[in-house]
C-alpha cells in the first residue's frame, strides 16, 4: 500500500477556482482510474495536499504509465502559473487500526 501526495502551493487570487477545480474534476478523474481506492484533500492556509491511497505499488504503476500525463496535462492547461506543485510517494508501514 501507497500514497501519492501532492503538495500545491496556490496564489491567492487562484484559491477558490483552484479548489472547485480539484473538488470537481481533477480528483474525481483521477479515481475514476480505478488505480486508487481513496483520496483526502486538505489544506492550511494557500498550501494544498492531496493524497491518493493505492492498494499496491503496481497499480500506482499503471497509473503513471498509463493515466498521468494526460490528467497533469490537464491540469497545466487550467493552472498554467500560480500553482507550485511537489509530488512524493509514501510507503504505508502499517495502518491503524488493522483492517
């Protein structure tokens, strides 16, 4: 089990589009993947994350082989500037409490 994170750092001016964007589109065609089996959106202040759970590194892999360019693509062209974006991948030691 996995979790991709994604750090965005929005301008001010961008928050509220940045968010309907997310909350309607981005993370709901990103799931509609079916490579995760979950996601949370939080934030503090103008910083953003996004966590994807993945049941296995391989479906994460066929994410990224198969899904990722075209949803960043789409991103890039509603977000041109204004938006910092980091990503990371996160193994899951263990989860609490055990399924």
């Amino acid at each position: 089990m996995l979790i991709y994170e994604i750090t965005a750092t929005v301008a001010d001016a961008l928050v509220g589009e940045y968010e309907k964007y997310m909350t309607e589109r981005h993370i709901p065609d990103l799931l509609a993947t079916g490579k995760f089996a979950a996601a949370f959106f939080a934030k503090s202040g103008n910083v953003y994350r996004i966590g994807y759970h993945a049941d296995s590194r391989e479906q994460f892999d066929e994410y990224i082989a198969t899904h990722a360019e075209r949803l960043r693509t789409d991103f890039a062209e509603h977000f041109p500037t204004g938006v910092e974006v980091s990503r990371q991948v996160l193994e899951i030691v263990k989860l609490f409490p055990s399924p």
